[in-house]
C-alpha cells in the first residue's frame, strides 16, 4: 500500500510546537499521542508502518508527536500531564469535522478518556488498546512496586538511545517481545529518534502518575476496550477495570504478549475485525467457507475462518459447539493442508487467497 501523509502543525495553549501528521480519507479517526512517536520516521518502521496502513484505509486517520518527542517541539519545560492534555485539545481543533472517532493507545488512553468526557460532543467512539485507568505508580500498593516504577524511570534515565544491547533487549521485550531481530533493531533506533534521555525519563515519570479511574464512569460515548492478556508493559487487568468502570464499554481479550500489535500474529487480525465492526467499516476479507483449493472440507474452512479472526482455539470450540480438543485436531489439520508450520502462516495463507 503506497502511503502518503500531510504533516502540519499547531500550536499549543503554552505556545508549544506540535507535529501532525494525516493519512487517508473518510471519517476522522485521531490518535491521542503516546510514548515513543515520530510522525515521518514511523511511515518507515517495521511496528508502527502496519498501523499506519490498516487505520488509513476506510478513515483519515490523523496523528501527532508528543512535545518533546519526534518532530513537535524538543525543547519543553513542562512535560506534565495537563500540558499533554493542552496538545490534544490543540490538535483536535484543527479538525474541521464536528465529531471524531478517538484512539487511546497505552498512556494515550488516559488522555482519550479525559478529552472524552470533556468533549462527548465531538467524540463519535472512543477505542482503548491496551490502556490503563493508573499509571504504574499511581496503583502501586507496596515499597517495592514504588521502588520498581523509580527504576524503571532511572534505567531510561541512563540507557535510552545508547548502543548497548543488554538495555535494547530490555526494553523491547517490555513492547514487542514476539518481535523479529529487525523489529526490535528498529525499535532501539526510535528510541535515538524520538526523545533525549531525559526527556523520556521525564515522561515515563509522569505517565506513571497517570489516574482517570475517577473520569471513566462518567464517559458517555460508545467505548471499545481491547487488551493483550500477555502484555508486560500494562497487566491486562488495567484493561478490565477500565472496561468495568466505563459504562456499556465492550471488552475484547486478545492472545498475544506484545505492547504493540505486530501483523504476523493472529490478535492482529482479532483486533481490526472487532475495530471494523465498531467503528461501522467494511470488514476486512476473511476465507469463505468452502475453500477448497487446498483440500479443507466446509468444516475445516470454517475454523481457518475463525483463526483468522483471531480467536484462540477455546473460542473456536466455544463458537462451534465442539471439544477443544476436536478443534485442536482441526487447526493441526489445516496447518499440514496448507504446507505451513504456523497459526499465523495459515492467516496469512487464508487473508491472501
């Protein structure tokens, strides 16, 4: 998919530098910014390019750097969360449509929720992908989950943006540790991109204050909860409090251990099927039942039709009314059909024919 992007900028309530950028047509769909964000350098990333791609294709889908960060202003004094909140307000603004969907990824929740509630009118859905209602010290409940939130924030203090290997490994597994060799490369070389050391140590500090639990009853617009049930950056639970606390909010579980989402796994998948349906799009094409180029009964094309939605092998037996174990036997089935070794390979093999 070749992409082309409008980068822009506004100007925050303190007179901050902010970047945007906008890629696609349709309705507006607008990212509250997150950590580690380089509006120009993520067209060429291996993590955030995919992104891109799928939340452009039926939406103009708009975006921005955090002050401090990627092509908004670098020099900031005031990297508090009422400031971040003043660049979303700024950015927002800039749209001319009256209403929007809005995405929280991560931290961007907390400012997702909070524009929400200040701004129903202009927020058609409010999607939360792996976000939290507090921030890790906000929710720390003893001396050494406090202790745990300060060396975390003194580690990047000290290691963002260096060669050195043991840090890189580190830190990528936190965000993407299903990721390939060139994933987590890329990964580090953001790091040197986006943000000074002790910038991003400052805004890891003050994300970890983070607390809108207060604010979540009182959101008032169709909510999607998605959460990674493995994730090492945000504890799944974080995504069930906000889901209980949100009235009407849809919760949907997804199988995977990655901060961020990579399309070589099946949540991929999972998670862009239930975002079409909830934001009206046109579904993403899924394998028909009846496939049978490679030999799979209707039974089999069924559950390859399911693994492509993502849902794990309980689901599956769940939505069919069969034993795990029977579909277990199915999926292995389908995988020596298709020649491949893999979930994931066989989703790939499916969504191509």
């Amino acid at each position: 998919m070749k992409l082309h992007q409008d980068i822009s900028f506004c100007t925050s309530a303190d007179g901050t530098r902010v970047a945007t950028a906008a890629c696609g047509s349709g309705p507006v769909l607008l990212r509250a910014a997150h950590w580690l964000s380089h509006v120009s350098y993520d067209l060429d990333s291996p993590v955030w390019r995919p992104w891109v791609e799928a939340l452009s294709r039926h939406h103009r889908y708009v975006r921005y750097d955090p002050r401090g960060c990627g092509m908004s202003e670098r020099h900031c004094t005031d990297l508090s969360l009422a400031a971040w909140q003043q660049d979303l307000e700024a950015v927002a603004a800039t749209i001319r449509e009256e209403s929007f969907a809005l995405l929280g990824v991560s931290q961007g929740g907390a400012l997702a929720i909070d524009y929400a509630v200040r701004h129903p009118e202009r927020v058609t859905h409010l999607v939360l992908f792996n976000a939290y209602a507090q921030g890790t010290r906000t929710r720390a409940r003893s001396d050494d989950e406090r202790l745990e939130a300060e060396t975390l924030v003194n580690f990047v203090r000290i290691g963002w943006g260096r060669e050195n290997a043991a840090f890189c490994r580190f830190f990528t597994n936190l965000f993407i540790p299903g990721g390939t060799a060139e994933q987590h490369r890329w990964w580090g070389d953001l790091e040197r991109e986006t943000a000074a050391p002790e910038v991003a140590s400052e805004i890891l500090h003050q994300m970890q204050g983070i607390d809108v639990l207060d604010l979540c009853p009182q959101v008032r617009v169709p909510t999607l909860v998605v959460s990674c049930r493995g994730d090492a950056r945000v504890p799944f639970e974080q995504g069930a409090t906000l889901a209980a606390a949100i009235s009407g909010a849809r919760f949907v579980p997804l199988d995977s251990a990655n901060h961020v989402l990579l399309p070589e796994e099946p949540a991929w998948a999972a998670f862009h099927a239930e975002l079409a349906a909830f934001l009206g799009d046109a579904a993403p094409e899924l394998p028909k039942p009846g496939l049978t180029a490679a030999g799979l009964t209707a039974a089999e094309a069924e559950v390859l039709r399911l693994l492509a939605e993502g849902l794990d092998n309980r689901s599956i037996a769940d939505r069919l009314g069969k034993s795990e174990k029977t579909v277990r036997n199915q999926v292995s089935v389908v995988l020596s059909k298709l020649g491949v070794q893999s979930r994931a390979q066989a989703i790939v093999r499916a969504l191509g024919d």
